[in-house]
C-alpha cells in the first residue's frame, strides 16, 4: 500500500460496536448451536427419489413368457413380491436394463433394451424381446432353464438412447436390425399412448420374414395412427412372399426414400453387423452428427475385425494379477476374451453393466502391462487415459497384466 | 457370496470416507507421510462433485466454473502449491476474465465483463460507475487487509495475538461480524458498482445480505491478484492423479463400498464398518461426508451419537443445490457468438428475491454459465463447443415430485434456461445442440450422496461464516478421532477450501497419531 493513502477505518456501526459484534461471534454460534434442536433431521426425499429412479438393484419375476418368431421370445417382468422392490423403476423409452445371470457359477452380465413402454411401469411390468442366438452361452441357458416364476436380477433403467425433447427434431427415423426393434416398439407405444408427441418412422431390417418382430402390433399402430407412425421393413433374404417391402439392407437409397435427410434425427439400433454397414451409408448421406443417435455397440463379437488389434497375439494366452476387496488372484486371459470376460470365466465378478465401453461400471486400474482399446468402444474420459485407468468389457491384454478392480456395489 | 472373501478385516493408521476433493487430499497427504491409510467411496468414480463424464464425442466438467487461489507459476497459490506437494502435476488452463455479468430487467440494464488484475478491475468499475472511485479503492484496500489478516491467522497455526490483529489488522476485526451488503453500504459505494462487484454470490448462492464479508471479500481477492484456472482434463484431470498418487504411495482405495457404521466408544474412534463387510480398526477418521449425515445416520451405537451432534447439524442452514444443463454444442464458441468463458445472467439486482426463486420449481431467474472452449480452446472437437449453464434450487424444492413427471420437469427447465441464456448474450444456440444432459438435485442426491443433493455446505452467514468455525473448531469435536473435511467442513464450501480442508484435517490427525506414538513409548 502507498503511503501517501490515509489510513483505511471502516466502520458500519460504530468502532466499538463493529468490535463487540466481532467478539461476540463465536458466543452468537454457541447460543445458536445450543437452542437448536436435538432432533434427527427429517428424511431425504431426494435420496428416496434417486433409489427409485435409479436403484442398484431391481429384484425382478418373470410373470409370462410370450413367443413372438421362432427364435424370440418376450419375457414379461414384475417386481419380485417377497423381495425390496416394491416396484419398478421408470424409464426413458429405449433404454435398458442389465440382467445379472448366474450360470453355474459363472456371474455374467448382459443389457437388454426395454421392449414395453414406459406408460407399463404403472401397470407393474417390463418386457424384454430375446432372440435365441445359435450356440450363445447365455441364450441356450435362458431358453432351457428361465420359466414363468423364474426370479431374475436386474440394473435399474440405463443408457442414453432415448428420444430428448430439447435435442432432437421431432421427427425422427428409427433404423432398426433384427432385435434392435425393441427399442422403437417401446417409443411407438409411448406415442401411441398420446404421451410421446412426435412422430416415428421405423425402417426395419430384417433377415428373413421369420424373423421379424411385432409386425402385428407395429402395423396396428401405423393404422391407428397413420400421421405418427410408419413402418417400412427391409428384408435381406432371397426369397421374399411379403408385399411393400424393401429388399436388400438398408441402404442410403432407403434411407433417402422415408425419410427428411436435411431435418430428421436418426436413431440406430442394432446388431454390429448392421452398425458396420450403416456407418458407410449414413456417411454418403452427410447427415450431421447431432441427427444421429446410437444404441452402444455392444459387447465386441469378433476383435479381429479391428485392423490395429495386433493379431500376432492372437493365439496368446496372458496371466492377470487382479486385486479385488483384499484378494489378489492370478488368472488366465485369453488375448481375444475382454479382460471382464476372462474374469467372468475366472469366477471373479466385478461390476458391469453396458458392456460397450460406456456406462463406466466396470472402471479399473491398471498398474502394469499393455491393453488394446478398440477406439469404438473407448468411452474413456481423458484423465483416465492419463492415469491408466481402464474399462475391463471392452479391453483386451496385450501383455501380463496387474490390475485392481472394484468391488460390486 | 463373493462379498464375504473379498471383505477386509484390519487395522489401519486413519480411514478417509469419502473421495471427494477433502478426502482424496486427506488420503494423499497422510499416504504421503507414511501412513496406512484405506479410502471409502460409494461410487465407482473419485471426485464426488470434482469429476466429468462424457457423451458422444464432448467430455463435461461435472461442476468446477473457476479454481480460486491456483495462480501462475510465477505467483503460484496455495492450490498450486498444495498440488505440487503431493507430487501432482497437471495441465492446467488459465481463465480470462472473471465473469460477464448482465443483469436483464429493464430498469437495470447492464452487460459488464468484469476482468482480473486489482487495478483492471478497479478500473472497469470506474468506468462504468465514474463516481464510484473512491469509495472502490477503499473497498478494495479492505478485501486486501482480509486476505493479509487471513494469512496472519494461517500463519500463527491459528493462534493470533490479539495485539497485532487489533494494531494492524482493525477493519478485519471490525468488518468481520457483517455481511457483504453492510460493508459495501457503509463504504457507500454506489448501487451500481455494488451489483458489479456481488457478481460472484453465485458461488455462495446465499442472498447478499446474509453473506458474511471477510468470506466474500476473501475470495474476491483471491480471483483478482491469482486470476482463476481450471484443469484441462477437467476436475477429474487432478481428481484421478491424486487417486493414482494414493495407490503409488500404498495407500488403499475401496470403490463402490459406503460407509455404514463409524464405530464409537466411550467418545472416540475405534473403527469403521461398510456395505461390504469391511471391518476396519482405526483411532482416526476423516470424513468427506457431511456433519449431517456423520451425526444423523453414521455414528454407531445410537447410545454414543451425542445430541450436540444434532443441535449443530440443526443450527445451520443447509446451502442450495444445482441444477445443471450440459450442452455439446456442433457449433464453435466464435461461429455461435459467445464471447465470454463465464456468464452471470441476472433477471435482477436484488439478490433476495432471485433466492427466492430457488423455493419454487420454476426456472431460477439467475443462471451461471461457462463456455469451456473460451478458456480450454480444445475442450471439444473443432468446430464444437461446451456450454455448461447452472441454477440452483433450495433443497426442499423438489420434495413431491413423483418419478414419471421428473423428466417432463427436467426438460421444461433446461428450455427456459437456453432460452434466457439466448435472449442475455444474443445468441442463437437451441439448434445446435448435439448432446445434452441435465443434473437437478436427485442427481447430486445419488452421485455424491450430500443429503438433499445439497452442493454448497452450509451457508455462510456470519455467525456460521469460516472465522467462527475456525475459533470454535476445538469445542466443535464433539468425537474423538473424527474431523470433517470437504465443502461442509469449517473451511467453508468451493472447491479450493474442500481441498485445502483435506490437507488441514490430514495434518492435524497426523499430529494426533504422532502424539499416540508418544504415548506408547
């Protein structure tokens, strides 16, 4: 402070009583502490709120098994009366849940989309659609063992494949491969409900005629409500019975054919196959990035199809020291088996839910060795980069690794 | 099943609950010393409020606006210097100017950008306000008298002599009692330099004349000699290094695991127990969990709770908590016309009433926005841009609300926050938004666990302002062993007390700890 400036005195209410209002501040706070009350403070709403709308856990039963193809069936799911949950959490249209399936042993994860609609959350259920994959591990479990009555365990609502008001045009396109339908049969009944107000045309590909989902009820719909829903089903096979269809995958040419290239927003839900495919064509169509949602990709079928996955590995089979609570356990780890799967097949269950490198469940760290991340399925924030840490589902060992992982919730 | 073997049953120097920014200082800071120490977090990420998460091609800063007190290298601050102590070292970007502040009612018009430096903003005031000169300069001499007296207390390990607080330091003394709204008027600065100046209440989120002076003008002071920086990687840029330090230095980090019991006897510590069957040994505590939450629900048995424990929780005043829009925008912040990295947008001056819309659940009048491009120029892909508006709400606000009009509610508010955030800056941006997602108190609620999603501490009135907390703090343990660190701490809430609150509450256990080991010998 220059010296030329007077001496600062600030007073507010007089010197002497700016002083005594000083020094009677901590006996203000011991009298205010003193008189308080003694009581517990009142509950939390907003916890209470935050466990329904997003519980840990959701103890499920399925109430009835419905087949839909040859190959698919819907499970309807209700709150596990003898249970904690006393009902179901909400959702957004198009999100899923993640069943927790133990199979001898074997703890495994897996997210399916929600193919009922919210609306039915107040009625008591969910409804999830499952093909039945050819020599799928969990599938053939599913298909032999889960019966009405069978007690299932779930995540809460998860994802970010819904439909958001203040985002996304009003109309939009819903380009959907073979299970991926489960998603847009959810949006088209909250429209059709009247609480959903926009307008969904649904572009669905199909393999075979066998194999297509809802046509019934997805057509009902369109009838019932022929300005905000259509539907249009593309069938890849040879021999096609079906009339108005289109034939072949759903090319850029179909794309363009139903929908508003310049003002839609394009939800994409489907098998990797379809994903690879539909990149290219979308790409053709120059459709920005904010007109386009997609579902995750899922849990990677064949790392090889990478071109930087190293493929001199691929034979290799790494040893991985994972630390979890106070274990250290030694495991092999297969170089084409994620990291969570070897672990899964080593009996040890750490968290997981997406599968897909996104949600972040999994999060671990890496204290030594080298991982591949295929940039698909990198959701990883740029500190997490920085420091090593990792998400399990969607790495793969490319050298022995150490590694801590966090305990379940 | 699994949770029986992969439970830890030991013995332990100190347990952190908490990895928040106090107990994540806390934990590396007693590591650091050679400690055994073990780190409970009930979520899967460290950093409580300090974090980001990512959608489509933007990573989002969860909460930081500015990092008070870092400062260059050449005048580094206790943040900076806090860092480099622990052995962490991360990139770092430095914020332009302190905030554009527009007030929108009619009658009070005003678009000031408010920048660092002392005589910058000495000068802007001035300019704007001619008449305000004097009675600035003397305000400002008073904020700088804070900070030195502050620095005194800090010194003396927090046992002044009385003499020389009383010689030199009187209008600290003198001021200290009073809130921002009654130093400014007997200074008589004129009302519009006084709105220029309370510009960052948001960051207390308490009307201004409730908050207490030495706090505000202790912060301010901090922002226009250190200037304000945020971490390029965003919060979890230095969150995720001090966890990494943590585990370099042999300390234990446990995710996903809460804290049930705090295990009391007779008064003190003896340990702690969570959701996973941890049983832990410990004579020392910190917790980065509230004092509301400590007394109410942690403290175990029932019988060693103590009911002062309540009266303190009850004689406070819970503070606000946000509401918080993330936008990834598929347009540059230039190409958009946002000039600025941080906006205060005011639909008034009268900070009482803006409060009050915190009470209802309508849009809050008052919002504070930050563009992070305008200070990390690469925070998105080129040609993109972040914008991150905030608002608060009281925590009883959202009581009532049932789970099917949530996102209705959600969406309706985040609307009105563009659209006032358009009409303020002149901007058109609802048609470029690329990804979004909205917080609201149920989403602090369940990533943080504050109860009521409450983001900001206790508010600060002057009797339960950082200057009372601090002489009392000795009469405030009410169990031995246990300190509270973090935004409800006695430092006050932001982010640079959190942090610091962990470092004193680290050091003043590993005193304790010392003098047990005196005791054994």
């Amino acid at each position: 402070m220059s010296k030329e400036e007077p001496e600062l005195k600030v007073k507010i209410k007089g010197k002497i009583r700016d002083l005594l209002a000083f020094s009677k501040l901590t006996s203000k706070r011991e009298k205010k502490i003193e008189k308080a009350s003694a009581e517990p403070i009142e509950t939390d709403f907003l916890k209470q709120l935050a466990k329904n709308l997003h519980p840990n856990y959701q103890h499920l039963i399925i109430d009835k098994i419905i087949k839909e193809t040859k190959s698919s069936q819907t499970f309807r799911l209700i709150a596990d009366p003898e249970s904690e949950t006393k009902k179901l959490a909400y959702f957004r249209a198009g999100q899923y849940i993640s069943l927790k399936v133990n199979i001898n042993g074997y703890s495994i994860t897996r997210p399916y989309t929600i193919s009922s609609s919210p609306t039915d959350v107040t009625r008591g259920f969910y409804e999830i659609t499952i093909k039945k994959e050819e020599n799928g591990f969990l599938t053939n479990y599913i298909w032999e063992n889960w019966n009405e009555g069978t007690k299932i365990l779930s995540s809460g609502p998860e994802g970010f494949f819904y439909y958001q008001p203040v985002r996304d045009s009003k109309n939009i396109v819903g380009i959907a491969g073979g299970s991926g339908i489960t998603s847009f049969r959810s949006i088209a009944k909250e429209i059709a409900e009247g609480i959903l107000d926009i307008n969904l045309t649904i572009l669905y590909g199909c393999s075979d005629e066998e194999d297509i989902l809802f046509y019934e009820e997805l057509k009902d719909l369109e009838s019932k409500f022929p300005t905000k829903i259509k539907l249009v089903i593309a069938l890849s096979c040879e021999e096609i019975t079906m009339e108005g269809c289109e034939k072949g995958f759903i090319s850029s040419d179909i794309i363009k054919k139903y929908a508003d290239i310049r003002k839609n927003t394009f939800f994409i839900c489907g098998p990797q196959m379809m994903y690879d495919y539909i990149d290219g064509e979308i790409d053709k169509l120059k459709i920005p990035e904010k007109r386009i949602r997609k579902e995750v990709y899922g849990e990677i079928k064949d790392v090889l199809k990478f071109p930087d996955y190293p493929r001199e590995n691929l034979e290799k089979i790494y040893n991985i020291k994972v630390h979890i609570g106070n274990i250290p356990k030694e495991i092999p780890a297969k170089a084409t088996d994620t990291i969570l799967v070897s672990m899964e097949k080593a009996k040890i269950s750490p968290p997981s839910s997406c599968r897909s490198g996104e949600c972040g469940f999994c999060r671990s760290y890496l204290v030594s060795g080298e991982i591949f991340v295929p940039s698909k399925s990198d959701g990883r924030r740029a500190a997490e980069k920085q420091f090593n840490y990792f998400h399990p589902c969607s790495s793969y060992p490319k050298s022995d690794l150490e590694i801590v992982v966090p305990r379940k919730k | 099943m699994h949770k029986l073997n992969q439970s830890i049953e030991e013995e332990y120097d100190a347990a952190i609950i908490g990895a928040g920014n106090g107990g994540l200082v806390a934990a590396t800071q007693l590591a650091l010393e050679g400690k055994k120490i073990i780190l409970f977090e009930q979520h899967n990420v460290p950093g409580g409020f300090a974090t980001s998460f990512v959608r489509g091609r933007f990573e989002f800063e969860a909460s930081l606006h500015e990092l008070c007190d870092y400062g260059p290298e050449s005048n580094k601050g206790g943040i900076r210097k806090l860092f480099e102590e622990l052995g962490i070292d991360i990139p770092i970007a430095k914020v332009p100017e302190a905030y554009n502040l527009i007030i929108t009612s009619p009658n009070e018009k005003l678009d000031i950008t408010v920048p660092f430096g002392v005589n910058d903003y000495i000068n802007c005031i001035i300019k704007e306000v001619p008449k305000s000169e004097k009675s600035v300069k003397k305000f400002i001499r008073l904020c700088q008298e804070v900070h030195e007296a502050l620095n005194y207390i800090k010194e003396s390990r927090g046992n002044p002599d009385k003499k020389i607080l009383m010689g030199e330091y009187g209008n600290f003394l003198r001021t200290a009692a009073y809130s921002l709204d009654d130093v400014l008027e007997a200074l008589k600065i004129p009302k519009k330099a006084q709105d220029i100046i309370k510009g960052y209440w948001v960051y207390l989120a308490i009307p201004t004349n409730r908050i207490n002076f030495t706090i505000y003008a202790a912060m301010l002071y901090f922002f226009l000699i250190r200037g304000a920086y945020i971490p390029k990687h965003r919060s979890s840029g230095y969150t995720m290094a001090l966890e990494k330090r943590i585990r370099e230095l042999g300390g234990k980090i446990e995710f996903n695991t809460k804290v049930e019991k705090i295990i009391v006897k007779d008064g003190k510590i003896t340990g702690l127990e969570t959701s996973h069957g941890d049983k832990i040994k410990t004579n020392f505590i910190i917790s980065n969990a509230s004092p509301t939450l400590v007394y109410n629900n942690l403290i175990y048995p029932d019988s060693e709770r103590p009911d002062v424990g309540y009266q303190f929780v009850n004689a406070r005043r819970h503070a606000v908590s946000c509401f918080v829009l993330y936008l990834g925008l598929n347009k540059s912040a230039e190409e958009l016309g946002i000039e600025n990295y941080s906006y205060v947008i005011s639909e008034s001056t009268d900070t009482e009433k803006i409060y009050e819309s915190f009470k209802n659940l309508e849009c809050p009048r008052i919002q504070a926005t930050i563009c992070m491009n305008n200070t990390i120029t690469d925070a998105s892909p080129q040609g993109t841009s972040i914008l991150i508006i905030t608002s608060f709400f009281r925590p009883k606000t959202w009581t009532g609300i049932n789970e099917n009009e949530y996102f209705t509610l959600k969406n309706k508010i985040a609307m009105e926050l563009i659209e006032k955030f358009e009409k303020a800056t002149n901007t058109s941006i609802s048609e470029s938004i690329e990804e979004m997602e909205i917080a609201t108190p149920e989403t602090y609620s369940r990533y943080t666990g504050t109860y009521k999603g409450v983001t900001y501490g206790y508010e600060v009135d002057s009797w339960d302002s950082t200057l009372p907390r601090l002489m009392r703090m000795n009469e405030e343990r009410y169990i031995e062993g246990l300190k509270i660190c973090g935004g409800f701490s006695f430092q006050g809430v932001s982010y640079t007390n959190s942090l610091l609150s962990g470092q004193i509450t680290a050091l003043l256990t590993l005193q304790e700890l010392m003098n047990e080991e005196g005791d054994d010998e």
